[in-house]
C-alpha cells in the first residue's frame, strides 16, 4: 500500500512579500494535491504538509529555490492516510505566537545541542561543563501529558504565550543548571530558549525538537516515554515516527 508523506518544518527568517508569497506556495501546493498548513509571517514560515511522496518532495524543492528557505530543514514521516483535510496557506502575525516582538529568533538562533549530545548528557545527568542537566518542557500540558522526557521540568501551560510569565516564576530552579528547552519540532523552542538566555538562564535548545531526536535515534529515543502530539489528525507519533492510532 502507498504511504503519504509528511513534512514539518519551519525557518525564522524576514519576510516582506507575505500576499505574493502565499500565492505561489498555494499553487503549487495545490497543483500537486497537498493538504495541510502553511504559516507565513514577518518572523518566518512554518510548513505541515502531506501527500504523495513525489509531490511532497516537489513541493520541498519549489519552495527551497527561494534563497531564503534554501537552508530549511524538515522532519519526515509517513502515514496510511493524509492526516488533512484542506489545503491551507495562511498569513499570521507570527508563526508561533509568543507576544513579545522583541524576541526574533530571524536575528540569530540560541544554542542547540543535537540528539547525540543531549543522549551523552542524559547518561551523565550532566553537560560537558559539569552542569546539572534540567530538561524544560515547554509544550502545553495535554502534549506533556502524552509523552515526555523523564524527570523534565513541566509548567502546565495552557499555551505558548504564557511561557515568558511562567518563566519569571520558576527562575530559582533553573540557576546553575544547564537548561535543554525542547518542543514538538523545534519551532517553539527556538523562542523560548532565547527567552532564556535574555533572563540570565544557561539554556540550549534541542535542536529539531522531539521528532528530530526520534529520527535520528532511530526510534530508541532514550529517556523518552509516551508519544509526541502532533497537530493533525495522527494525532500522536510514537518514536518510530508512526502514528499512535493508524487513520482508517
């Protein structure tokens, strides 16, 4: 049986033509039978889309021969079944909304670690500086709740915009530690982390976030438990990449 693949990613970068822009990705997205959601915005764009591998991998090409999403990098995975049902390219204020302006990852990202080294760090409960290793969770409290990292430091959010105010009352437990924020793909993370940093706080962001470490571990996903909420209708993704419940 045919899979449907599915991309997600997304790229901080300045953006003017967002009317013109959301134009052309519509069509060409359209003329090769994607459903999902594209996010434009002054700050970015952020994509989840689905469909026959070819046109998926066409689309990615299409977009990637702007100079300016030649870099964006995206997840992979595959499903029974399209896990949308429309097509939407839709212009925002931001494409993760966090309500501070002043945060603008497109300027400069904070530092990441990658799967490998947040895995070294997890086994010596340490970084390589001898910090005390802390994970901060910074998804909403039902994704949590499907799965997380062992021993991770959870807010219960309601949403991304209350991080910056949680933030201001949890400072005390992140002094001495090194902090590893992370997040579904990366996207809320990247803010978050620069949040952080801005408040004294020695963060890195895992980069890629939740779905990159479960690539790149090869479904092992150490320290992991549960599944990752992703925002279709998969619903949730174990490390393997496939979904919790397979769509009929």
């Amino acid at each position: 049986m045919s899979r449907v693949l599915n991309l997600a990613g997304y790229r901080f970068v300045r953006l003017a033509d967002l009317a013109s822009l959301r134009a052309r990705l519509f069509d060409v997205a359209a003329g090769l039978d994607l459903k999902g959601t594209v996010i434009l915005a002054a700050e970015g764009i952020n994509v989840n889309l689905a469909g026959a591998a070819r046109a998926a991998e066409c689309w990615l090409d299409a977009l990637r021969a702007d100079p300016r999403f030649s870099a964006i990098e995206v997840q992979r995975s595959t499903s029974a079944a399209t896990p949308f049902r429309r097509l939407r390219v839709k212009i925002k204020h931001e494409i993760i909304r966090m309500n501070r302006p002043a945060v603008a990852p497109e300027s400069g990202r904070a530092p990441v670690v990658d799967s490998g080294t947040l895995q070294r760090w997890l086994q010596h409960g340490r970084d390589d500086d001898g910090r005390a290793l802390l994970l901060l969770d910074t998804r909403n409290a039902f994704e949590v709740d499907a799965g997380t990292f062992d021993g991770a430091m959870d807010w219960r959010l309601g949403r991304f915009s209350d991080f910056p105010h949680a933030l201001s009352r949890h400072m005390g437990a992140l002094q001495d530690k090194a902090v590893v924020s992370y997040c579904t793909g990366g996207i809320r993370c990247e803010k978050a982390t620069l949040v952080l940093r801005e408040a004294g706080v020695h963060a890195h962001q895992l980069d890629g976030g939740i779905l990159r470490y479960f690539e790149q571990t090869h479904g092992s996903a150490p320290g992991w438990r549960g599944h990752c909420v992703v925002f279709d209708e998969r619903a949730s993704v174990d490390p393997q990449l496939c979904p919790a419940a397979e769509l009929a």
